[in-house]
C-alpha cells in the first residue's frame, strides 16, 4: 500500500552549536506505524514557504506538540518569562498552515500544542497554569525521569455525543494521558468542543463543517500508539482521511487527463 505523505511541523532548537529544524521520533513513529503514513517534516520558515504548493504535494498535516508555547502576543495574553519558553519562528509556520489546510480541505491532526495553535490560529485564546484556576484539576505531567511514568494514561474525559470522535472512540468516557499546562481559554468561533475533562477543561476540538478530518487533541496519542487501543484509534482516523483525500486528489487528476 503507498504510504501518503503528511506534513508534521518543526520545533526550533539550538544543539551542538546548530540550530536545528526538528520533532520528536515519538510523532514520527506514530505517523509511519499508526497512520500508516510518510511524516515529511517541515523546517519553520514563516511565509517564506509556499504553504499552497506544500499542501498540494501532501495528503495531511499533523502538528505535534512541544515544550514551548504559542506565544501571547498572538491572542492578546501576558508574555512574560512564566508562560514561555516560545518558539516564534514555529508559531509562524504553523498558524497558517493550519488555516491554509482546513481552507483546503486538507486533514489535519492536532497534538497538544498543536491543539493551542488551532485554537490560535482560528481566532481563540490560551489560559496559562491553568492548574492554579479555582476547581482545576492538575494537568501537568508527574515529575519524574522515567517517560513512561510521565505519560501514563491515567485521566478520564468525556467524548460528546454525535461528535466527530464520537465516530472514533463512540460516545462516553475514555482514559488519556492529558499533560499540559496550558489549556483552551474562549473558544475559536470555527471549533466545536469534542471532550471535555471532569473540571470542564477542553481535551479535544474539531472543525465546524470542515471539508476533511480536522481535529485536535490536547492528550498524547503518539506514545501509546502502538500498545494502547484508544491511542491507536486516533491515529487510524486520521490516516483513514489523509488516504480518503489522497484518492481523491488521484481520481481528480485521472478524469482531467
């Protein structure tokens, strides 16, 4: 079977004397065995890229997530030292690449920060430490230097009824490995609410009306993916629709020709 190609975003990093354009192997491994697709990864240029010609060549995005946060001056919050560390240079690639292919019908899968800049990008805002919010659950990762210990699937969320992951998981609850620190404030105009935690926190959006899979997930799917069933279910989905868009690109060209 091909393997399509899907676009996953870059974080900025500084190793060894080299900047470097990188993702974690975790998103990778999940993209190539879960969603049976070819990761490609994107460098965080900004407008420098042509996110148009990108989104033709490619069958699907995914924006993992990352240590850093959607800088504030994006939504109007408090950049201060706290709420960071930033990666502006990957804000500037992925806001509008998530705008550019939910516009083009391209599917699109959100991960934790990933979910934060969808939410940006389309128009909504961040809390930060929401830990600290009255009646707020604790989000954040237990401290620890065992990742296994770190991601442990322990939280329960709710799945709307007749939501799009209501197709994937079914309506009800599910168990996840929620770690975060940052939540969804007031909500893009463009997204309906998927899941919610027991506290009311947002764990999941998709698109209104979208014309693919566009969906965002504020837990970690990737690290579970290949021994957990509710992490691998996502990651299914989502390569489902990256090759249902990539047949139709294909058909679409043969009856042109």
């Amino acid at each position: 079977m091909q393997q399509p190609l899907v676009a996953i975003s870059t974080d900025v990093r500084q190793f060894d004397n080299y900047t470097w354009h990188a993702a974690p192997q975790q998103y990778l491994e999940a993209a190539l065995s879960g969603a049976g697709v070819f990761p490609v990864l994107v460098p965080s240029f900004g407008d420098r890229l042509d996110f148009d010609e990108l989104l033709s060549c490619v069958d699907g995005v995914m924006v993992t997530g990352s240590k850093s946060n959607v800088h504030p001056s994006l939504y109007g919050g408090d950049a201060s030292e706290a709420n960071g560390p930033y990666d502006p240079a990957r804000d500037a690639t992925t806001l509008p690449l998530i705008r550019r292919a939910i516009e083009r019908g391209v599917p699109l899968l959100a991960i934790c920060r990933g979910i934060q800049e969808m939410n940006v990008a389309l128009g909504g805002t961040l809390g930060t430490e929401i830990q600290e919010r009255e009646g707020s659950l604790d989000h954040r990762a237990p401290v620890s230097d065992n990742q296994d210990e770190r991601f442990a699937i322990h939280q329960t969320i709710s799945i709307k009824p007749d939501s799009c992951l209501a197709g994937v998981f079914g309506a009800g609850e599910i168990k996840v490995n929620s770690l975060h620190r940052q939540g969804i404030d007031r909500l893009g105009p463009k997204l309906q609410v998927e899941a919610v935690a027991a506290d009311g926190t947002v764990e999941a959006v998709s698109v209104r009306d979208a014309r693919a899979f566009a969906v965002g997930v504020q837990w970690h799917p990737e690290y579970w993916v290949k021994s957990d069933d509710t992490s691998a279910k996502i990651f299914r989905a989502f390569g489902d629709a990256v090759r249902l868009h990539a047949a139709a690109k294909a058909g679409a060209r043969a009856a042109a020709e």
